[in-house]
C-alpha cells in the first residue's frame, strides 16, 4: 500500500495579522540550535539558565564580551525582551513575568521600563549591536592562567595540547550606552579635548622655538637688519633749530 504525502495545511492566519500578536525582530534570527558550554545543569533547563544569566549581564553592563554564539542567542532574547517592553509597557501582566524571569536583578526590571523603554521608544533600528572580537588561540605554549582548568601552574609554564582549539569571542552592546563607542567616528572635532591639547602644545612649541630663534641671532649678531638714518628735510631742519 503506498501512502500519499500529507498535504500542507494553509495557515490559519496570514503573517500580516501575526505580526500583530507578535512584534517582529530587527535582527537576523539563525534558528538551527547552536551549541553551547554544559553549565552546572544540564539540559534545555541549564540551557536557559546560561542565557538568562548573559540577558542580565548585558542589561546590567550594558556591553559585555563572552563567547560568540551563546553571545549570538543571547541577544535574540535581549531584543525580544525590548521590543515587548516598548510595546506593552508594564502593565502587561505577561510581559512582567517575561521581564521577572529573563532579569535575575530585580532593580533591572526598573531600568527597563525607566530607562531603555524611553531610550528605544522611536528606534527604527534594532537596539543591541554585536561584533565579532579576536579569537583566542590555545595550543602548544599558551599562557596557563587563561585556562581555569590549571589554576595551581605558573605562568612561565606550557602544557602541550593534542590540537589547536580557537573559541570565537563576540562583543554585544546595547546602543546608546554611556562607554566609548568601538569604532570611533571619522567626523573630526576641533573642539574635543585631545585636538584642543594638541593645538596649544602645536603654538607653545611654535612659540618657544620662534623666540629661541630670535635670541641666538641676536646674540651672533646675524639676521638684524640696519636700518640707516633718514636725511631730514630742510622744514625738519628749521623747526629743528627753533
């Protein structure tokens, strides 16, 4: 007997009328799981725990640097937990309990809907950003103290290892956040406080080496002009004699 291919069912409401029960991300989403560190619990439930742990250091800090993809997971769920915020506010009896979860501190709860809701009102843009940050490289010769399964070897000390293991790094932020930001802007400021110190160290240097230029050729006798008397007119004359 040959069975025949289900045959897909139509959605019961169209994606228009989704995006109404449920705001949309601004993010690209990578939905195949990724894998992550065991943590001290294991399964789905450890799983979370380790997330909701970086969603409260990230709302904490705001800018955190942790391993790239729970960093990269991590962040759906920070803008998840945004985006709710600013559309329900606090009155939503789900979006609190959503907030009282994710956040660990319970005085980020307040800096949520006091703080980010008012800064992320009209963001047309997603509300976190994320970079990629240096690998770090473990093979033979690497310094020990980076690794905590060696806490009692000394520094100088190596520890063979059978392969080259690179754990990729991220950096997640949440945007407009008080620290400088990672890549400075190209626009220049003549009146930021590096270019202002530059300017006056540029004019005392150009100063004080004008007047030690003027000094020598003072004291060598060189580089003075000589300037002869005028003659005086016969009119300077008389009135010269009265």
């Amino acid at each position: 007997m040959r069975l025949n291919k289900p045959t897909p069912l139509r959605p019961l409401i169209h994606y228009a009328e989704l995006s109404k029960l449920v705001s949309r991300l601004k993010i690209p989403v990578h939905w195949h799981v990724k894998k992550l560190r065991r943590g001290d619990v294991p399964g789905p439930e450890g799983r979370l725990l380790k997330l909701r742990a970086s969603v409260t250091a990230l709302f904490k800090y705001e800018r955190i640097e942790m391993d790239y993809y729970p960093a990269d997971e991590a962040r759906g769920y920070a803008e998840r937990l945004i985006s709710e915020a600013v559309r329900n506010g606090p009155q939503c009896p789900e979006t609190m309990e959503m907030a009282d979860w994710w956040l660990e501190e319970k005085q980020l709860v307040h800096k949520l809907f006091k703080v980010l809701v008012p800064r992320y009102q009209n963001y047309p843009t997603s509300y976190t950003n994320f970079y990629r940050a240096p690998f770090w490289y473990f093979s033979d010769g690497f310094q020990p103290q980076l690794n905590e399964e060696y806490p009692d070897k000394e520094i100088n000390e190596t520890i063979p290892a059978f392969r080259t293991v690179s754990y990729p790094k991220g950096l997640l932020e949440l945007k407009g956040n008080p620290y400088p930001p990672i890549f400075p802007s190209k626009v220049t400021n003549p009146r930021s406080i590096q270019n202002v110190l530059l300017s006056s160290a540029k004019d005392f240097y150009k100063s004080k080496e004008g007047g030690s230029e003027r000094l020598s050729n003072a004291e060598s006798g060189r580089g003075i002009e000589f300037v002869p008397n005028e003659p005086k007119s016969d009119e300077n004359l008389i009135e010269s004699s009265k």
